[in-house]
C-alpha cells in the first residue's frame, strides 16, 4: 500500500496492490470506516476486475437524482464519460 496526503485539501491518495478480490475487500473496508467520520473513498483508478466488485463512487446517498439534473443540463446528448459517473450517469 502507498500513501500520501495533502492535509490542506483534506485529501488522501492510497494506491493498493494485490489481487482484484483484495483491493476490492480493501476499499470496503475503508469505506466503512470513512463513513463513520462522515468521509469518503472513490477509486480513481483500478483494473476491470476491481471495478466489476465495487462501486467506484461508493455511496452518493440522496443526491444522484441532482447529479442525474446537472448531466442532463450540461450534457444532453450524454457525450462526455457516458456511463462512467455515479450510478452510471
């Protein structure tokens, strides 16, 4: 595991290795643990497999039918990052 921090943005970089079942367990397990500090974990990038087994935005709570507002808006035609946005937006 690789780790850095930029304490002025409030922001944490993790890179992990291993197999895809072990990053994925492994960014569960750090979401847990976020969300009871009311933090949060996305994955930026990781391999096909990984992403299979998790969601990459964790949970957007009540805000995606927002989200979903703004990219129709600003994206009608859903050109940019078709399908790669929270809950596939």
């Amino acid at each position: 595991m690789r780790v850095a921090g930029r304490a002025a943005l409030g922001v944490v970089e993790v890179g992990l290795c291993g197999d895809a079942q072990a990053q994925a367990r492994a960014v569960s397990e750090l979401r847990e643990r976020l969300s009871a500090g009311e933090g949060s974990a996305v994955v930026r990038r990781a391999a096909a497999t990984v992403r299979q087994q998790i969601d990459p935005w964790g949970d957007v709570g009540d805000a995606l039918p927002l989200m979903r507002r703004i990219k129709t808006r600003f994206d009608p035609d859903a050109r940019l990052n078709s399908g790669r946005g929270p809950g596939g937006i």
